[in-house]
C-alpha cells in the first residue's frame, strides 16, 4: 500500500504553512498577519511541485494545480491576485461594491 494524498492532508499541511506565516508576521489584525508573509507557504507549493515530479502517484485523488498557487501567492498581493482571476477586479474594487449594496439596500430599507 502506498501513500496518496487527499484534500483533508493538503488542506491541514497548508493550514500548517499559512500559521507559520502569520506567526512571522508584525501586524496588528488578523487580516492584516494572514496576508503579509508568505514564506512557508510558498515553499508549501514549491515541495509538492517537486514531490508531484517525482512521485505523481501520492496525487492521483486530487486535482490541484499548485504551479498556479505558487505563482498566485509569489505575486506582490495574493489576496488580489485570486480576485482579479475570478472577478477581474482587485479586493478593493471588490470590498468598495460590496459596502456600496450595503449602504443602498440600509437606504431602501429606512
């Protein structure tokens, strides 16, 4: 029997690389420790890249595409980078529109 991964293994070993982050980080919020270092995940990515090339069987029971990740969080900000591939606008832009509804649909509703 040999090992496999699956989304539970990835997702606990990256939730493992995301708090080593945040404990590298000098901020005050959360938010703000969560997406300043990205160190340890990085090398997350860069290790299964490497351990996909070598042993692409351990990742036969999922589909993840972690060159992409690596490049997404190797850009200047991650956060945006996942937006801007989704919604083709930056978290900003995003958090700007969504205040907006709020204030309009609290407008409505007085």
């Amino acid at each position: 029997m040999s090992f496999k991964y699956d989304k539970d293994n990835l997702f606990k070993e990256f939730e493992v690389a995301k708090t080593k982050d945040i404990k590298l980080s000098k901020k005050k919020t959360q938010d703000e420790r969560e997406n300043d270092r990205f160190d340890n995940r990085i090398q997350f990515f860069k290790d299964h890249i490497a351990l996909k090339a070598t042993n692409p069987e351990y990742y036969e029971d999922v589909d993840v595409k972690f060159d992409r990740l690596l490049i997404a969080y190797q850009s200047p900000d991650p956060r945006d980078h996942f937006y801007k591939s989704v919604f083709d606008k930056s978290y900003a832009q995003i958090m700007a529109e969504s205040q907006q509804d709020r204030t309009e649909r609290e407008s409505l509703r007085d």
